[in-house]
C-alpha cells in the first residue's frame, strides 16, 4: 500500500518542479524551486537521513534559493521589465519530447533493471556519529578538497562580481 | 516502506522535467534552475539506494553531502555569471548571449 506521506511529497516535489519552470514571474518560479527543494528534503526525511534533510534545507532553500531571489530582483530593477520571453512553440515540444523520452527510458531501465525490492531494513537512521567519522577518516581527502573548491568559488565570485570603474564599457547598463 | 523502483522514479520524472527546461528555456536563471532540479535528482538516488542496500552504505550519504555542497558553490559561480552577463549585454537571454557564434 502507497504511503500517504511519501505520494504527497513526491507530488510537491514534481509539481513544484514544474511551475519552478513554467510561472509567468521568475520570483514565482525561484518560490517554486524553494518548494521542490524542500520536498526533496522530505523525501531524505522518510529514507532516515535527517540531518542530510536538514543540511539540504539550510543550504539549497536558505542559501541558494535566496541568491537567485537576489540575482532576479537585481537583473529585473535595473531592466525594468521581465526578461523572460515567448518561448517558440517548436522548442518546447522538443523540449517535452527529447525529457519525457529520457524519463521514459531512465523509469524503463530502472523498472526492468534494478534488483527485485531489494529488503531494505524497516526502520533505519544514519548512525550520524559513523558518519562523521568516515566524513572525516575515509573522506578528508575530499573533505579539503572541498575547502579549496569552496575558497575557489569566493574567489571566482568577487572577481566576476567586481565592477571595474576605468574600464567599464560605456553604454551599457550597470 | 516504499519499493525502491518509486524513489527511482520520482527521480527519474525529475530529471526528465530538469531536461525539458534546459532544452526549452531562454532565461539563463530557468536554466541555472533546471540544473539544480537534475542534481537533486541524482542526489534522491544516492540517499534511496544507500538505503535500500542491505546493510546501508554510509558512503550514500557522504557523497550528498559533498554533491550539495559542490551545487551551492556552482550555483554561486552561475549566479555571478549571469550578473556579468547582465551587466555587459543587458539581456539574460541565452539565445541571444550569441556573440561567440562562428
């Protein structure tokens, strides 16, 4: 029998997916997004990983979510109008063609390929104690190397976001 | 408890749906947002198969941790990448940010 839980979740995650993509306003779309992301993080909350849920929640809706809000409301002052055009109507039938045949074949392989049920155990929570331990054992190789990726990122960031005075390029908006 | 094949599937719907808006939207923040929803579908299937192996892989949970991560900062290059955009063509417009066609 279908979980409750687990069919309202999968149906915001996918639903909000989609007005993420097709809302008239973008702000409505990124409030959208936030919407799915949450439902993924409800969807780690019933496979056990709550703390992967929380971190989910505090990085992707807090964080990333909050700088596309930013990045739209930045892009639309000063454009004054929305950006966002008329999409042809060619591309997106070809847009729904070339994702529902990918889908179709992912869900195919999946149905037809994945091991029969596999017996997962009935109730199970990350031990979060063995898992910062391997975090910090097994993979602190990766662990720095996502320090410097994360250093990179600041870096790359102020020097794409800095607004060079002398030279900026007459004419154009900024 | 859910079969694994319906977390797979969702998943699968998701990244369908992630495809359709990066082959069929012009804004570049709809694109940025297309791109979020695929990872998030690879990271359902990491959690949902290191659940349902038997006795759970811990190394699952690791890996999102670090794909999360890795989306954010992506997210942040991204977002800057469409402010420069912005800034020197005026248009987010990927299908007329064109100016390095041959």
């Amino acid at each position: 029998m279908p979980d409750i839980a687990f069919l309202a979740l999968s149906g915001l995650v996918i639903a909000s997916a989609i007005f993420a993509l097709e809302a008239k306003e973008l702000i409505y779309g990124a409030v959208g997004l936030a919407f799915s992301l949450i439902g993924v993080a409800g969807l780690f909350v019933l496979l056990g990983a709550e703390y992967l849920a929380m971190f989910q929640v505090a990085v992707y809706v807090g964080a990333v979510v909050v700088l596309i809000l930013f990045t739209i409301m930045l892009v639309q002052r000063e454009s004054g109008r929305i950006v966002e055009e008329e999409e042809p109507g060619r591309l997106g039938r070809a847009g729904v063609l070339v994702a529902g045949l990918v889908a179709l074949a992912v869900a195919g392989a999946v149905i037809i390929l994945a091991p029969v049920s596999p017996e997962a155990p009935e109730s199970y929570r990350v031990p979060l104690r063995e898992l910062g331990v391997s975090l910090a054992s097994s993979y602190a190789v990766a662990l720095v190397i996502l320090g410097l990726l994360i250093g990179a990122t600041v870096l790359g960031g102020l020097t794409l976001a800095k607004i060079d005075r002398e030279e900026k390029p007459s004419g154009t908006a900024q | 408890m859910e079969p694994l094949s319906s977390y797979l599937i969702v998943s699968s719907a998701l990244l369908g749906i992630g495809i359709y808006g990066l082959v069929s939207k012009r804004n570049a923040i709809r694109l940025l947002f297309s791109v979020e929803l695929i990872v998030n579908a690879a990271n359902i299937n990491f959690v949902a198969f290191a659940r349902y192996s038997n006795p759970p892989i811990l190394s699952g949970w690791d890996i999102v941790f670090y794909s999360v991560a890795a989306a954010a900062m992506e997210a942040t290059v991204g977002l800057a990448l469409i402010l420069v955009a912005f800034r020197l063509n005026g248009t987010i417009d990927v299908r007329r940010l064109n100016r390095l066609r041959g």
